[in-house]
C-alpha cells in the first residue's frame, strides 16, 4: 500500500490503573484527605480528591504487613510484618524514622492510637496485649488474659478514663483499666467473633457488632447491655449517628441512639436502638438483592461489606466491599459520591468508551463491570450479571456497549454524553449455556458496527444468536433473539459493514454467513485447514479478508471471494493462549518476574524465581544484578535478605550452575556471599548442605585448576616478551619498534644506524633501572638477545601482519583469559612466535 502507516513496535505508559488494596486493615485519615490500605508488603495512601496513590511505604524484608495504624493528628504511621517487627514512619516521605521488636511471640493482628497520638496498643496472635509510649520509645503495659487472637483494640474516646477495649477468640468485650494494668470486666452478649466498636460522643454508650448477626448497645457506666438488636446478618462495622444532625431522610425521627450496620447482604441499614427497629435500607442494584439472598449464608458473599466509617467533617460514610471497592456515601441521603476499585483480579477484557475515548470500561473476573475515568480514575461500579462478565464490545459511536456472561444473558449498556453516568437499558436472557467460552478468554460478542440494530452471541449451548434492537432503547428493555443456528462455536466476528458474521468452531473450521436485511442468515462458505479448533476471527477493516487462529499454533488470511488461504503465519501466543497444558499462572508469574526485573526489585524477583523453583531464572536475575554497578554490594545486600529455605534452594542451585563454565562465575560469587557471611555451623544446618557442597568441589577444583594453567600460560608470554631485548639496544619496551640485523660471521647483532649505536646504549640504561648488572647477567643478557635477534625476520613479519606486543609490564595481570578459546590462542600465538619451550605444553595441557 502507498499509504501504509508503519506500526508501533514499542510504547510508552502513559498512565496505568493499578491494584492498591487486596484485603486487611482501612483506616482514613482524621482530615479525611487520605485513604491508608494494606496492599501485601505495602501501605497505600490515596487521596480521596484526585483517587491516586500519592504515597507508599514498604518494609525491607518485603514480608507481608499484618496491621498497621494512623495517630490521630496524622503525623505517624506504625506497621507490624511478619518478621515480628514494628517500624514507625514518616508517611509524607516515606522514610522510616524507627523500629522495633515487637516482643509479641507471634505476629500483631491488631493496633491502635489513642486520642492523644501517645500511646500505641498491639494486640498479638499469642493472646497479650502491648501499650507502647511511641513518644518515650518504651514498652508501658503487658496486658495478659485474652485467649486466642486479639483481632480488636480500641481506646476509649475519653482519654482521661485510661481504658482500653479489646476482643479475642472468645467473644468478650474485655475492658482494660490502664491505670492499674487490670481488666476490669467482660461484656459478655456475643456468641460469635466481635468485629467493630462505636462510641457516642460523650462516651457513656458503646454500640458492638458481631457476626453472630447482633448488634448491642452497651452503658458503659454500668457496663451493662442495654439492648440487643437482631440485625439477620453477620454484621462486620457499626457506626452512632450524632444525635445533633438532621437525618429524617434515613428514618430518624427522634433524639434517641440511631446506629448504621454494613454487613454480609451488601447494603446499608439505619436501626434504631430503643426499639431495636430498622428504619431505614439503602436501595440495592437491581440484581445485588437476588443474589445476596442466594448467598446470605455464605461466609465468603462477594457482594458482602467488610468495614464501615463515619466521616463527621464531611458528613459521609465509607464502606469497603469483600472485593476490594471503597465507596463513598453522601449523608443524609447516602448517596454515592465516589467509589474506588483497589483490585481488580484478572482482567478479562477491556474496551475504550465515551467521547475521544474518555473512559475504559472493563471486565474482571466478577460479576460487575468497572468504569473508569481515565483522567481521574474516579470509577463506576456496574451491577447487572450476577455471575462472571466474560466479554464486551463497543458500538461505533462510544457510548453505547454490551457485555455478556456466564449467567446466560446479554446486556447493553449506555453513558450519558454529559454526565458520564452509565446504566443499562436491555437485557436478553435465551441462551442454555454461559454466553462466552469458559476455557479462553476469545470474546464470543460482536456488535453492529454502522449503527445499533443488533448484537451477535454465541454460547457453549452450541448456538450463534443475532439480537435485534429497538430504536429507542429504555430502561431494561428485553431483548428476543432475532434468529439463532446450530454450531459450536468458539468466537464470532460482524464485518465492518454489518453484512456478513463469521464464527470459528471448535470443529477446525470457520464459517461465513450472510446477514440479510430482512432477517435472514444463510451460510456462504466454510473456510478448511486449520488442524485444531479455532479460537479467534477477525474482519480486516480495508480488505475482504478474513484472519484466523487457532490452537495448532497457526493464523491464516482467508479470501472472502473464493475462501482460499492468502497466507499462513506462525503464532506461539495462540499456543500458550489455547493449549490446555500451559498453565495460566505461570503466564502471571513469568510476567511478574519480568515486571521486577524491569523495576530492578531484585530481591522480590529473585524469591518468586526460588518460589517456582527454577534455577535458570534465578540464575537470570543474579547475572541481572551482577550486571550493574555496585555489583558486589548489591549483591550481597540482595542474597542476605533472603529467608533461610530460600538460601537452601539457592545453594542447591549454585551446584548447577557451578557445573557450566559460563556459569561458574556466579555460582562463585553467591558462594562467596554465603560462606563470607554465615558460619560453617550455620551453613552445615542446610538441608542437603552436605551433599550440596561435595558437588560444589570437584567442579570448582577443575575451573581453579584451568583458570591457574591460563594464569601461567599468561605470566609465561609475557615474560618472554619482557627478556627480548638486546643488550646495550633500546629499552625493552621498544623492541616492537626497532627490528635487528644479525652477523653471522660476528655472531653479534647491529642496529640500522650503527653511529647512534653508542647514544642507544646510553639511552637505554639511563632509562632502564636494572641496566647496572654483574658480569654474569650481562652476558646472560646478551645471550637472549642474541636467541631473539635470529627471528627478528618473523618478529618483522607478525608486526606487518598486525601482532602487537604487550605494552606494559602489567599487562598480564589485567585479566585473566575466562575460557579454553582464550588459552588456545595465546598457545597458537607462542607457537608462531616460535617461543614455545619444552615445559610450556605441560603447563597448559
């Protein structure tokens, strides 16, 4: 083509929406300006106005955080690992000011500030209790009593009371005096775990929840329960609405104690607590209801809330969901102001949307879609599918799409131009089967291109449906198929001009149908030659060809004119795509492990290559940081973070290594970490450490015993070179510039100019310190050069055919020849040189 455009072969990110949240503790700062989220080995900060991540910190040994807490004036960040470590942060910057042991004997499950950001309280998976004076820097309290994990602590709002509230295993509310170390009661109302405290403002009424599906409400002056109040849902957050606000939108109607539950059915209820009465339920999506009901009695109910705040300056609440989103209600009318995704899990599909590509909108693996603003990442949840989205497509305009999924149904979606707003307005459900194959993730929906008449599916129930759309679409319209044939089909494609479908099957071929205007669809032709079932066709915009792929590892472009085959290529993605043994984790994990090496998280990339127990990998990251500067240093740093199983299994690996000479350098230079580092008593403690290391010997002793043959072959050139000199001639460095003459009836040797002979002479023993020698040497001096100066001839002849001689005294010490090629031509150079002794063989055989 004349005009053909050249293609991208690489690009650059511009911007990317990544995972911040996957599970544990939320907290919101006090100025309600920050979102702080555990995400693995990290804490997040992400600020609620602009919806990115603007700080993160990480502990060291990049050991998962186990819980973590804010002071109340947001100064301090406090985390607990794994590693049984507490360490204080600067969060603004990122730097961590101090750490700790944290004396619990097991990992912190729990922590907490007090109101006056002094005292910092950790509850342990042993049981106890520790309050620490973060501003002294000393252990205050050992609180003991608690049996199981302390999974809740929580200060008493009034910090003159000095009472702390704690939750274990076995359901009570212990109320801890600080003042004399003591607790002082149990509120015992809970059968099941206890998930959330809340306190009203002058502290004299507190409100629990559990999972036991009760909230109750305490008086803490008498501490005794005043009420329990049946909520018919394991209920993870609670929170007191202020008596002083008007929330007679939310059903409250009095002064009395209003409280809001967030539980396993998704929604938000307002009770109230005299009456234990429920006056108020937030309106669920549409199918949230349905499908909260069929999963009320599931502990793991994906629609289900996991934490919930009050946000008294802005008047908001905040909930997070079992998946990861964080939401944001409006009060007093809990309205969603914004909603944040912190993780998305496997992306199955993503397509542009709205004006100039404004937005994305993607298919996870969950039953919602997420819309997101790209240029604020601001993002809508929406639900409708109550099972798995498998697939969208867009229609040619960008506002409207569709979408299908496992739960049998097709919806089509639209956004609103000026609000950016998104909400279905039709629904079909005809299919027996999940609309979408389960085992790819090929899209089996294609949608009318020049304008929105129809949408195309296929199914595992074997058939291809063509959907009709009214012109005006509403909200929910249902949609009926317009007609649907017989095929197992694995993907299925509309031609730009929305004249013909193409489905590609399972049975190896493809097939092309016309789409006739009044309706009917007749098959024009069968495209033959795959030789395994086809995963994926695909109309050229400017041609009439057809492209397929399928999972014998091969695309082919097919004529529409005759169904010939224009062309066939090979595709190793569509093999690692499609072939039912190629596992899709290890396409997650290799992409990881390239993802770190590119960041140059050496250590992270090194554990997950030991994790997959590849040494090739590991050996791929090592050479990775041997290759940079500061090779040693970091390597060193990076082997000596590591666990001690993962020394095992790199010790394990040194021993492969170590048996190629190409590979023998690193293998070498782990082992010098190790054994530079650890004791014998330590090493020897290795599983395997014995056997490991009588491997390790006898290949080492063969790579010292050639690189020490190399090493003398080097050492003996060079002092050849350094004694071919004449005596009374020019320096031994110059003998590459002045060539001898030999008498051979004097049987002495004379330079070119034989008047600067004398001149010469003097010059070369002013120049040369060990010119001044005995008689002996002198004439053992002259011997040699008498020996050199009968090839000078040759030694000419090497020089014109361009064979230069060492310039230095030092220059075998640069480097010592790494492989056999290089000692073979060091020998070949000798032997050409005709200065290849009798004792030289021995020495580099």
């Amino acid at each position: 083509m004349a005009n053909s455009t050249r293609l991208v072969a690489t690009y650059a990110v511009s911007s990317k929406i990544e995972p911040f949240y996957k599970g544990g503790k939320v907290q919101i700062s006090n100025d309600e300006q920050y979102i702080f989220c555990t995400c693995g080995s990290r804490v997040n900060i992400l600020e609620i106005s602009t919806g990115k991540i603007v700080h993160c910190v990480e502990h060291d040994d990049q050991e998962d955080i186990t819980s973590f807490a804010v002071s109340s004036d947001d100064e301090m960040l406090v985390t607990a690992s794994r590693a049984l470590l507490l360490k204080q942060w600067d969060w603004r910057r990122a730097s961590c000011t101090r750490s700790w042991r944290a004396i619990h004997t097991v990992p912190v499950a729990s922590m907490t500030f007090d109101s006056s950001s002094t005292l910092l309280a950790t509850g342990g998976c042993d049981g106890t209790i520790k309050l620490w004076d973060v501003v002294k820097q000393y252990c205050t309290h050992n609180l003991k009593g608690s049996s199981g994990v302390v999974h809740l602590v929580q200060f008493h709002p009034d910090i003159s009371r000095l009472q702390l509230f704690s939750s274990s295993l076995d359901c009570g509310i212990r109320m801890w005096d600080l003042r004399s170390s003591q607790c002082v009661c149990v509120l015992q109302s809970h059968y099941s775990s206890v998930t959330s405290l809340s306190f009203s403002a002058d502290g004299g009424t507190m409100v629990s929840s559990g999972r036991d599906k009760i909230c109750t409400v305490w008086d803490l002056n008498t501490r005794q329960a005043k009420r329990t109040v049946p909520i018919y849902e394991a209920v993870e957050g609670v929170v007191l609405l202020p008596k002083d606000e008007d929330l007679s939108q939310l059903g409250v109607k009095s002064k009395d104690w209003h409280f809001i539950t967030a539980g396993s059915k998704g929604i938000l209820r307002v009770w109230h607590a005299s009456t234990a009465r429920c006056v108020y339920t937030q309106k669920a999506p549409s199918t949230l209801g349905s499908a909260t009901g069929e999963a009320e009695e599931q502990d793991d109910n994906p629609f289900g809330l996991t934490h919930l705040f009050y946000l008294p300056a802005s008047h908001r609440v905040a909930t997070v969901t079992a998946e990861h989103n964080i939401l944001l209600y409006q009060l007093p009318g809990l309205t969603t102001q914004q909603q944040f995704v912190g993780y998305s899990d496997e992306v199955l599909d993503v397509k542009f949307l709205g004006k100039n590509d404004s937005h994305i909108v993607v298919a996870t693996n969950s039953s919602q879609l997420k819309v997101f603003e790209l240029l604020t990442n601001s993002c809508q949840i929406l639900f409708g599918h109550t099972d798995t989205v498998l697939t969208l497509d867009v229609f040619k305009k960008g506002l409207l799409f569709a979408s299908c999924a496992k739960d049998r149904s097709v919806r089509v979606w639209q956004m609103d131009s000026d609000s950016g707003q998104v909400c279905c307005v039709a629904q079909g459900t005809s299919h027996t089967n999940a609309v979408g194959s389960i085992s790819s993730l090929i899209p089996l929906l294609f949608v009318h291109r020049m304008k929105a008449s129809f949408v195309a599916t296929g199914s595992q129930d074997c058939t291809v449906k063509v959907w009709d759309l009214p012109p005006d679409l509403s909200s929910e319209d249902i949609l009926l198929p317009h007609v649907s044939f017989l095929q197992d089909v694995n993907s299925v494609a509309v031609s730009p001009n929305d004249k013909l479908l193409a489905s590609g099957s399972q049975d190896r071929t493809a097939r092309l149908w016309s789409l006739a205007v009044d309706g009917n669809i007749s098959l024009l032709g069968v495209f033959r030659g795959h030789r395994r079932g086809i995963w994926s066709v695909c109309f050229s915009p400017v041609d009439q060809v057809l492209a397929t792929s399928s999972a014998d590892g091969t695309t082919k472009l097919w004529s529409l004119q005759d169904f010939s085959c224009l062309k066939v290529g090979v595709t190793a993605t569509e093999v690692h795509l499609c072939e039912p043994w190629h596992s899709a984790a290890d396409q997650v994990m290799q992409q990881e492990l390239s993802n770190l090496l590119h960041e140059k998280k050496y250590l992270k990339a090194l554990g997950l290559a030991i994790s997959l127990d590849q040494p090739h990998t590991a050996l791929t990251v090592i050479k990775a940081i041997r290759s940079g500067e500061d090779r040693c240093e970091l390597l060193e740093k990076t082997l000596l973070k590591l666990r001690v199983d993962q020394k095992e299994s790199l010790l394990r690996f040194c021993v492969v290594w170590n048996t190629n000479a190409r590979n023998c350098l690193d293998a070498q230079a782990v082992l010098q970490v190790l054994l530079t580092h650890m004791p014998p008593e330590e090493l020897l403690q290795y599983q395997g450490a014995r056997t490991h290391l009588e491997g390790l010997i006898p290949y080492t002793e063969r790579h010292m015993q050639r690189i020490g043959r190399l090493l003398q072959a080097s050492m003996f050139l060079n002092y050849m070179w350094q004694k071919m000199r004449v005596a009374g001639g020019p320096t031994r460095w110059e003998i590459s510039q002045t060539v001898f003459y030999v008498d051979k009836d004097k049987g002495s040797g004379s330079a070119r100019d034989d008047q600067n002979q004398e001149e010469d002479s003097d010059s070369s023993a002013d120049e040369d310190p060990n010119s001044h020698m005995d008689d002996e040497d002198e004439e053992e001096e002259v011997s040699s050069a008498r020996k050199a100066s009968t090839n000078t001839q040759e030694v000419e002849k090497k020089k014109r055919n361009g064979l230069q001689l060492p310039e230095s005294e030092d220059s075998s010490e640069e480097g010592i020849p790494e492989d056999n090629a290089t000692t073979s031509g060091t020998v070949e150079v000798m032997k050409k040189l005709r200065v290849f002794p009798s004792t030289l063989p021995q020495i580099v055989s």
